[in-house]
C-alpha cells in the first residue's frame, strides 16, 4: 500500500494505525507521500521506509511503486486529486474523512469510484470510540425504551489560528465539514440508520444537513472562532443566519442534478 500524508494525523497512521499490521506483516507499505519532507520523517521512523520510498510528489511515488491500495491522510480539498490518481494506477483507496470538502466532489468521487470498479471505504472513526460504543450498547440494550429524538452538542474552543490545524482556519464551515461529519454519522448510527450509499440517502445526508446546520445557526458561520454548539432541537427562525450552502445541495439532490 500506498502512504498518503504523513504529518498531522498522517503521523498517528505511521506511529499507531499500521505500525502493528506492518509489525505483524498484514500490510507492506511500498512508499509513502507527503508535500512537507519533514513530515516524511514519520514513515521512514515509524513504517521503516528508506528514504527513496519517501515522495513529495505523488504522481512519482504510484507511478514508481505497484501497490493495491493507497490511504488519503491530507487535507479534503486535496482528496479527489488522490482519487483520480490512484484510480489511474488501479489502485482501491481507503480515505480518511469527509470524502471531500464538498458534495459535489463528494459525489463526483463516488461517481468515479464506482465507473472504474474499484473499492473505496471512508474511515468514520467516531462512532467507534468508546464513549459512542458505550451509548450504543445502552441505547440497544432495551433497558431505556425506543428513543424518539437524538441531541447532539460539540464544542471547540479554537479561537487561536492554528490551534486546530491550520487547513481548518481557512476553509468554509470547517465544523461542519471537518467535525460535523463524524456527529452526523453518530447520530444516524446511534438512529439506527443503515449505511450504504445510495440517492436516498443522499437525501437524508441532505435533510440532516440541513437540520444540523439549521441547528447550528450562529455558531457554524462564525466556524472555529469560537466555542460553538450544535443542538438538534434549535429553533428554526435561526436558518436566516445561515450558509445556504446545503440547502442548494439539497434543492439539486431533489430535482436530480446531483445522482
Ligand atoms: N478520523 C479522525 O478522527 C480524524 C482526525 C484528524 C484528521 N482527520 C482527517 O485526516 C485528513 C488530514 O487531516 P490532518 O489533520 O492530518 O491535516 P494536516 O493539515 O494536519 O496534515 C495534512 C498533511 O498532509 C500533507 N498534504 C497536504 N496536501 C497534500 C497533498 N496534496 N499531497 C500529499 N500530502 C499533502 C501536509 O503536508 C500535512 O503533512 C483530513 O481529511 C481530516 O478530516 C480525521
């Protein structure tokens, strides 16, 4: 496999996530790929790549190194071009989260995916942490009747530039599309909600959109400035504070431009 991003969290990745595996030789790791050659460091310490299996430029480390899968550890704005790419050299691809920094491209990725007949998965890790497990096994544990609704509260306190990665400072609604993702998950999953990816759940991605940015009125669009909190159970006389953004998505997922 294929190493893509080896800084930020691409370091956990090196140091936590496949060290074992590598460790346990269930994965080689042929090279690794990151723009910031300091970030580099991480693979040739951690998964024991040599240095010439180490690339700052992507197109070099696939074109140079077979492989079956490759990781996506960067950024979302970056994560289609890595798509395409190893869709290029065949290559099956698990991504970290969100697909993409938008649905378009979110969709678009999944279009591309399925035409080349490859396998692409997204790591939603969240909903594995104990703390949602623990919550999941009570909730289905029978003990506390059926659930009716779900309220879910995030707060960040990241009025530092930089002070939750610096990508996330620059970019739209970066508590939607960098934390929101997870929460979404966990709330469908605490909900019960199946996952497979289809247009009707593209409508519900679409509606839950919408009702947790309706929610989250007033803290989302003043983004990572501030301590910020969504609740499911906001008042909708907030949404005229609020990207339209989704609700377009929305419009377009209903009359069918975006399948
Ligand atoms: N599942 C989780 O809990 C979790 C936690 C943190 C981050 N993430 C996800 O991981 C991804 C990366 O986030 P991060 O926090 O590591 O970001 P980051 O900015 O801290 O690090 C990204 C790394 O990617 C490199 N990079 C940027 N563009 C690149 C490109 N085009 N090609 C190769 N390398 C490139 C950078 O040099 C840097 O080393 C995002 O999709 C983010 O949502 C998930």
């Amino acid at each position: 496999m294929i190493q893509v991003g080896t800084g930020g969290f691409g370091a956990a990745w090196c140091r936590e996530f496949l060290s074992p595996s590598v460790r346990d030789r269930r994965v080689k790791v042929v090279a690794a790929v990151d723009l910031e050659p300091a970030a580099l460091q991480n693979a040739q310490r951690y998964l024991r790549l040599p240095p010439e299996r180490c690339y700052t430029d992507p197109e070099r480390a696939f074109a140079e190194n077979p492989a079956d899968f490759c990781t996506v550890v960067i950024p979302p704005a970056a994560h289609e071009a890595v798509v395409d790419l190893a869709l290029r050299h065949e290559l099956d691809i698990l991504s970290e989260k969100p697909i993409a920094d938008t649905l378009e491209a979110s969709v678009r990725i999944a279009q591309k995916v399925r035409q080349a007949g490859r396998k692409m998965g997204v790591t939603m890790s969240n909903r594995f942490a104990q703390d949602k497990a623990t919550l999941r096994h009570e909730l289905r544990s029978g003990h506390y009747g059926r659930v009716d609704y779900l309220v879910l509260r995030l707060t960040y306190n990241c009025r530092t530039y930089g002070s939750w990665g610096a990508f996330r400072h620059e970019i739209s609604n970066p508590l939607l599309i960098e934390a929101g993702v997870h929460h979404l998950d966990v709330l469908a999953e605490l909900a019960g909600a199946p996952i497979a990816a289809s247009r009707r759940n593209l409508f519900a991605a679409g509606f839950a959109l919408v009702a947790l940015v309706i929610a989250a009125a007033g803290s989302l669009t003043s983004s990572s400035l501030g301590p910020s909190e969504m609740r499911l159970d906001r008042v909708p006389d907030e949404v005229n504070s609020v990207s339209s953004a989704p609700l377009a998505w929305l419009t377009r997922i209903r009359s069918g431009d975006i399948k």
